[in-house]
C-alpha cells in the first residue's frame, strides 16, 4: 500500500500528495480517490496501466452490450500488455479500477447514472451518486491517480451551431491543463471538427496523428483535416510525451483512425447525423443530453450497425494506448537505471 492511503471495500484510498508526473494536489482531494488493488500494485511498481472512462459504458451504449463491450477493451489492454483502470464515480469515490459486479452495476444502471464533468464532482460526491466520468472527469481521476495513458471512443469537442448555443465540451479545456495523453479515434463525427481543432490549438494540446496525416471523425478514418504531426510507433509517442511532462505541459491528444474494415464513409454517415440532429432540435435535445441522444439515435437509423463501429474503434483505441503504456514504462524504467 502506498504511504499514507487506506483501505475502502476493494479499493485503496491514496493520500499521496503528489502524483507520478509531479503535480501536487491537495491531500484533501485525494481523500477522495479510491485505486483498487491491482492498479495500485502496478502503479508502485512502475508498470503500463490504462484509464478507461465510463460513460461509454452508462451512455454510450445500452445493456448488456456496454458492459460486454467494457469487459473486452480491459481483455484487449491486457493482451497487449498493460493494466485496465476504468474510472467512474461510486457510492462517493473517485473509483480507478472498477471490476467485477460493480463493472455490471455501472452497465445496468446506464442512462439513469449521471454523467460526470469537471463541474459536477463536488456535488456527486456530496450526494454518492453513481456517475460515468467524461473524457475531462477521467483524465482529472486519471491524473489524480498518476495514470498516463487514458484510452476513449472519441473525444467532446465543439458542437455544430455553438455560435448560437456555446455548447462547447469541457473535454477541451482539460486536455490543455491536465497531463494524461488520450488515445481516440478523434472528435465525434456529430461535432464541429474544424472548431474543435481551433479550440485545441488556442489550448495549447499537441494534436498526433497514430499512422495518419489527417484527423478522424470517429465512424470516418478522414474529417478533411490534418493533425499536427504524424507519428508511427509506440515509442516515438512516449518520447513526445516523457518531453511534455519534463516540460511540466498539459495534455497530448493521440488521433488513432477506426480500423479500415470498420470504417463509415464520411458522406454515408453524415446522412444519419443530419437526421439525429434534425431530431434532437424537434425534441429540444440540449447539452449534456445531446451526446447520448446523436449517439442513440445514430444507433436506431443505422439498424445498430454504428454501435459495432463504435465497439470496433473502442478496441482498438485501446490497443494503441496499452502499446504507448507499455512504450512510457519501459522509458522510465530504462531512465531509473
């Protein structure tokens, strides 16, 4: 057990003050923080391990589909070497690690969990409402953790007519403040890519192509844009990132293209999106709703078909980022010596 933690049910609570990358955070908040057994372990001892968010699992898709879904991405991270730690926030805690029944808890309580950002953590907390984390919430447990790497679908970003609305993910403003790299198969094809990209720049977060010049759009391997730089192997990214965090920077986003097998043409699937948006106008769909509503909707109008890209694309995320874990911890590893 590290110092200074304590034992809750089948997780540790950490009272580090410090995590991995040298960020200090309060001891109270790391009152919060509960690591179970097994991620701890690998933690201390300088082993890959991979955050996983839940909202995939509590809104992104249904039951029992989310919860086999969440089971395999933790089997393909493992294979390739790392450790799982899906996060989510229960009975009170900042959980990192969530197995076992109550990885099923989470999948059978979908939609009616809440849905965890940055601004909601207090009061979930206060209140022990079982809750998914977003890409923000993850990377801020994540970090709080000391975990590096965080695996997702895609990430939030600008949505389509935020001139009017202002409907802009948090996902955004934490990646450029907070030090955990996300590998993802870019924006969601719903959302404004060309914004979001503006946004991720104005942040100040390095955008990596994984083996692509251009950035995806989730269900799309192309968006009509480029990313910032085109990187080909594990061990190249982990050199960027060991760079950022000496450099004491915030977050790096890794574009990692859904598998070409899997893949939508851009033009098919914007049809749907079109139709789902349509809908969530008509229906007075707005935001923290609007993500799962699409997400929903494009699932109902492809006959289920974007849920098996969506799977698809997940694992694959998840493949390349347990190759990055295990790429940084060799490094750091190779650095102690």
């Amino acid at each position: 057990m590290v110092a200074g933690a304590h034992k809750h049910g089948q997780f540790t609570v950490a009272l580090r003050a410090a995590n991995s990358f040298g960020v200090i955070y309060p001891m109270s908040a790391k009152a919060y923080l509960s690591v179970a057994g097994e991620v701890e372990a690998a933690l201390a001892a300088g082993k890959p391990v991979v955050a996983l968010e839940s909202t995939i699992i509590t809104h992104g898709m249904p039951y029992p589909q989310n919860l086999a879904m969440a089971q395999e991405v933790e089997a393909v991270v493992r294979a390739h070497g790392a450790v799982p730690a899906t996060i989510a926030i229960m009975d009170g805690r900042l959980c990192v690690g969530v197995s076992g029944d109550d990885l099923k808890r989470l999948a059978e309580e979908g939609h009616s969990a809440a849905k965890a950002s940055r601004r909601d953590l207090a009061n979930l907390l206060a209140h022990k409402v079982l809750a998914g984390t977003t890409v923000a919430t993850t990377m801020q447990i994540a970090a709080l953790a000391g975990i590096r790497i965080f695996a997702t679908g895609g990430i939030g970003g600008v949505h389509r007519g935020a001139e009017d609305s202002f409907d802009i993910s948090a996902d955004l403003e934490e990646l450029g403040r907070t030090p955990v790299a996300v590998v993802c198969a870019g924006a969601k094809s719903i959302l404004d890519i060309a914004k979001t990209l503006e946004v991720l720049e104005t942040n100040g977060v390095p955008v990596l192509g994984f083996g692509t010049d251009d950035f995806p759009a989730f269900w799309a391997r192309t968006s009509g844009h480029k990313v910032d730089q085109r990187v080909q192997e594990a061990d190249e990214v982990a050199e960027i990132l060991a760079i950022q965090s000496d450099l004491n920077m915030g977050g790096v986003l890794i574009a990692n293209p859904i598998p070409q097998p899997d893949a939508w043409e851009a033009s098919a699937i914007e049809g749907f999106i079109s139709q789902a948006l349509s809908d969530a106008e008509a229906q007075g769909i707005k935001g923290k709703a609007t993500t799962p509503f699409l997400l929903q909707r494009i699932f109902e109008l492809t006959g289920g078909k974007s849920l098996e890209s969506n799977i698809a694309l997940v694992k694959n995320n998840a493949k390349v980022a347990a190759e990055i874990a295990v790429a940084l911890a060799k490094r750091q590893a190779a650095d102690v010596r």
